[in-house]
C-alpha cells in the first residue's frame, strides 16, 4: 500500500494529458520519427528502452521502469521517495557505489541501439517540476559514447532545468581539452513558477552549420558546429545520435532536494523528429 497514492497520482497526471491539441508541423519539415505516446501502459519498447540503476553525476535516484507511464495520450515520468537495500552496494566506495540504502526512485528513457539521429529538427512537448532538486532533461548524446566516451562523443542539451533555471548547452572535446557551450535563461524572465508549470516546446534545429535551441519558438542558445571541428577531422554533431528524456533528483547540479516533497513528475505530451523537406 506504500506506493498506492503515487499510483494514483501518476494515473490522474497522465489524465491532466488528454485533450490537447497535438499541434502541426513545422513549416518546411516533414516527420520523421515520433512517439505520440498515445497507448495507455509501458512506454513502447520498439522505441524506448531504460536506463538503470545509479548511471551519472552522483545523482540521488535509482533509475528504473516502473517509474514511468503512459496514459490519455502523456508519459509521465515519476520521481517517488523510498527506502530498501542498494544491490550494488561496496561499503567504503566513493560515489553512488557507497550507498547503502536507494532513497528516491525515477525513471529515464533513451533510444540508444534503437534509433538515432543525424540533424533534423527535434522536439518535444513537456511540463516539469521546478521546485529545487529537481533536474529534468531531454538531450542527446552521441552514439558512439561506448566507443569513444564522454565528451568526445557530443551532447546536446534541449531542455535541461535546475535551480530556476533552463540550461541550452552543447558538449565535445575530450576529459583533457573539453568544449562546450552553455547558456541559461531564468524562468523568472518567461514568467516564473506558473510558465514552468504549463506545457512548453522544446526544439533543436540541427544541420551541417548549426544548433539552434529554443522553447516556444523563442532562441536559447545557436552554436556553430565548426567550434567542434576535431584535429583529425572528425566532429561528434556530424555522426549520429540518440535521445535520452529523465528525471533527476539533486546530483551535482540539481540542487539540494533536502526540502522537496515526492512525487517530482516530468510530463511529455509528445517527442517528434523531423527532416528537412526535399
């Protein structure tokens, strides 16, 4: 019975979902690819797969599937309190390896070895949780990470939010000689904790020049792909990559969750992928 209210929270919050207008396509783009997530259940498998357990930046939730669900037409992503034995658990270890006990739950869905993408124009429609500690994002990562690591293999950040803040971002380089490029809006400059809480898009427009970001069609960041260019030849946003869409809690950007209250939910009305129209 512990986990019966957060149940029925998820279920009314994908309800919340239902209704909207899906909204068009964007002028001269055709769809390529998209999850409408218009079945109630498990997100579908043919398009998403999950990552598990402790994964990144010393973060505080265990990633698994049973965090996230579809229903009337929303996924929702659920960041619950809990308590029981951390299997992996190597006492005296640094990191998440130290951790007794799993406190927090969530869930973080990816197309890695199911479906990348090389440019086009990626977006997604989504509410989150602003309170601190909470860390949403949808992003990409190269798909060659196993191959050639992070950040070699490029990341692009489209929505990522913490401390009151939307971050539109792109990583490359190597551990030695790390690239980038960052740049932060504060919610309070698009309206506060009420913008936050409403449905937004997110999109990147990507080509053989450029990353644009932007919400609601307003420009975050624009970052030319030659700053990526790497000795060789080579440059991680000309190779493919895969989407990632998750809920963090605190870690070392999120914030101190110490006074969040649980759920912490991640909504996503719909994920599309277009390509330029011939």
């Amino acid at each position: 019975m512990r986990h019966a209210l957060p149940f029925l929270l998820a279920l009314a919050a994908c309800s919340a979902c239902a209704g909207r207008p899906g909204g068009g396509h964007p002028s001269g783009w055709e769809l390529a690819w998209s999850d409408e997530f218009s079945l109630d259940g498990r997100p579908d498998p043919a398009r998403w797969g999950f990552e598990r357990g402790f994964v990144r930046n010393d973060e505080l939730q265990w990633y698994q599937e049973d965090n996230a669900c579809v229903r009337d037409g929303c996924l929702v992503i659920e960041a619950r309190s809990e308590d029981r034995p951390h299997p992996g658990f190597q006492p005296g270890a640094a990191g998440a390896r130290g951790r007794e006990r799993i406190t927090v739950t969530s869930a973080s869905l990816t197309t890695r070895r199911i479906q990348d993408f090389t440019y086009g124009r990626l977006e997604a429609r989504v509410r989150f949780d602003p309170r601190l500690g909470s860390w949403p994002a949808f992003w990409t990562l190269g798909s060659d990470l196993g191959a050639v690591g992070w950040p070699a293999c490029g990341e692009i950040d489209i929505l990522e939010y913490f401390k009151g803040h939307l971050a539109a971002n792109a990583y490359w380089g190597t551990s030695a000689r790390r690239g980038g490029s960052s740049r932060k809006t504060a919610i309070a400059e698009l309206g506060g904790g009420e913008w936050a809480r409403a449905f937004h898009t997110y999109a990147l427009e990507w080509d053989e020049r450029e990353l644009v970001i932007t919400v609601d069609g307003r420009e975050l960041n624009r970052i030319p792909l030659a700053g990526a260019d790497e000795p060789g030849g080579g440059n991680p946003f000309r190779r493919p990559q895969f989407l990632i869409i998750n809920q963090a809690i605190g870690g070392a950007t999120g914030g101190d969750p110490a006074a969040l209250t649980y759920p912490v939910r991640l909504e996503v009305d719909w994920v599309r992928v277009y390509r330029r129209r011939p």
